[in-house]
C-alpha cells in the first residue's frame, strides 16, 4: 500500500464522493478512481462501489477505513514529531473534550499552551464517551480529557487528571430549591446528556441506585448537548446534575446548587490516548499545560 492510495481511499469514503475526493486531493477524478483500484488490486479486495446514494464502501472497506485512518494520522504525527525536535513547532494537536473541563481549567491550559506553541493547530472539540475512544482509535484524536472510563481496554491507556463531586442544579428561585434529599425530587423533571444506550452506566442512575431509589420518571432527553442543558435549567423547572466546578461557572445564569444531604457520587476525569501512539512533543506540552493548569486550580476540589 502507497500513501497516495490510502489518502484517495479515505477522502473518497469521507466525502462518499469521487469528485469529492479529487477536489480535496487536488487531483482529477480519473486520478482517484485509477489510485483505488490501485489499492483494490494490491489487497486483492473490492473496497467501494457506486450507488444511488454515492460511493458505498464494501464489507472489506468497512474494515480497511480506521486502519487506514489510523495509519494517516500516524505518519502525519511521525512528521510532525520530527519537525518539533527541529525546532519547528507547527503541526497539530486534536483533543476531545467535555463541558466539565471545557468550561474550567481547558481555557486556562489553550492560553499557557499558545504561549509556548503559537503556531501549532488546535482542534478541539465536545465528545461522548463512545466517540472519543473510537476516535482515539482512528487517529482522528490525539487524546481525550474526559471522565474515567472503567474497564479500560488495553489498547488505550489513561491518566487521572483530577476527582471532584456531582451536583444537583436548578434554576434560582425553583419551587424545590429548599429540599434535602433525593427522594423529594422523584418526582421532578430531569435533563439527561447521554442516549439512552449508556444510560443504565450514567451518574444519575448510579446517584438513584446508590441510595435505593428508583429513576426520576419524567426524564427530558438531549444527548451531548450541554447548551440545551444550560438552558434548560438556567429558565425552566428542569433539574441536572454537574460537576461542583462546573456548577460555580455557570451560576450567573441562575443555576443554583441545590442542599442535598444525601451522599452524592463522585466524578473522577482523566487523560486517554492510545497505548501504541508515542505523543509527539505538541502533544506532551499540551498534556503537561493542561495537568499544571489543573493542579493549580481544582487541586483542592473535592
């Protein structure tokens, strides 16, 4: 396999598009259709065909595409690895992210790291749980500031970053702003961040569950939008759970942290990166700027 053939491959899948794909490439369109088959006939494997709807990749480019990813982003961080040492402090550093950190301590870690790397791209961005390991996997992401992940599968390895505690929140002047336990709020309207596929695993039914409680029924659903969440608790009725952090920085829009004497779990974040992926010097420096800055301001948030 040639670098040519894999980046045709991958532009073509992505845009599900021939034409596509060349304008991306700058080539033409015969010259990508030529460098597939290239690719097809080295594996001896049909990758792709056409369809109404586009290009449509076959079982064995369904399993060709993340390796070919992976092996995309790893040559470009090969590259830029090399180019660093030089001295040339360029490239790119992607990072998947959630609203607990990205409204906290990953503004402070952007600025500390521009003062040190102003030239090299950053790419962030909110991630679930799911997406970020399978971007993690891909090469799409370099690594992932996101909430400890249990059971952690080999391939990927992560760094506690630091621990603190869930909350409930309401909006200022809710009529439940006085109560003191859980059990009060059964009946009360809950937002939910996660699908309904990683519910059972999420902090709320651990919060319910631990204390011998059953789920909230009226549960409003808006998966990995946090600015619904924001608004919705901000300017209605609906109750949430954040992070205490997160929680101080959004209060003056009027959320409020409720009382709740109830034990509350905690919530512990970490860094994951793939095991197999040496970090390139943009990648330690953002690391090393993001747990400074970490240490510096929620060392002593439990």
């Amino acid at each position: 396999m040639k670098l040519q053939q894999l980046q045709a491959f991958v532009a073509a899948a992505h845009h599900r598009s021939l034409r596509a794909a060349a304008r991306e490439l700058g080539v033409t369109q015969p010259a990508v259709t030529h460098t597939i088959r290239e690719l097809e006939s080295a594996l001896n494997a049909e990758l792709m065909v056409r369809s109404v709807r586009g290009i449509e990749l076959t079982a064995c480019g369904l399993a060709l595409l993340p390796r070919a990813e992976q092996l995309l982003g790893d040559m470009r961080r090969t590259v830029e690895a090399v180019e660093q040492v030089k001295g040339e402090l360029a490239g790119k550093v992607s990072v998947g992210t959630m609203p607990s950190l990205a409204l906290t301590v990953l503004p402070h870690a952007v600025s500390s790291f521009r003062e040190k790397m102003p030239l090299v791209d950053l790419h962030l961005e909110e991630v679930t749980v799911p997406d970020a390991l399978a971007r993690l996997r891909n090469g799409a992401l370099d690594l992932a500031a996101i909430h400890h992940v249990q059971a952690l599968d080999s391939d990927l390895v992560q760094v506690p970053l630091y621990s603190t505690q869930f909350v409930v929140t309401m909006r200022a002047g809710h009529p439940l702003a006085n109560v003191t336990r859980l059990s009060e709020l059964l009946d009360a309207e809950w937002i939910v961040t996660v699908g309904a596929d990683h519910f059972p695993h999420s902090v709320m039914m651990a919060m319910f569950s631990a204390h011998g409680l059953p789920v909230p029924k009226r549960l409003l659903r808006a998966p990995s939008s946090f600015a619904v969440t924001l608004g919705l608790v901000s300017q209605t009725d609906v109750i949430s759970c954040f992070t205490r952090p997160l929680a101080q920085k959004v209060a003056p829009l009027g959320i409020r942290v409720a009382q709740i004497e109830d034990a509350l779990p905690n919530y512990d974040l970490s860094i994951i990166s793939r095991r197999d992926l040496l970090p390139t010097p943009a990648v330690q420096q953002f690391v090393a700027c993001l747990r400074q800055v970490t240490r510096e301001r929620m060392g002593s948030v439990q």
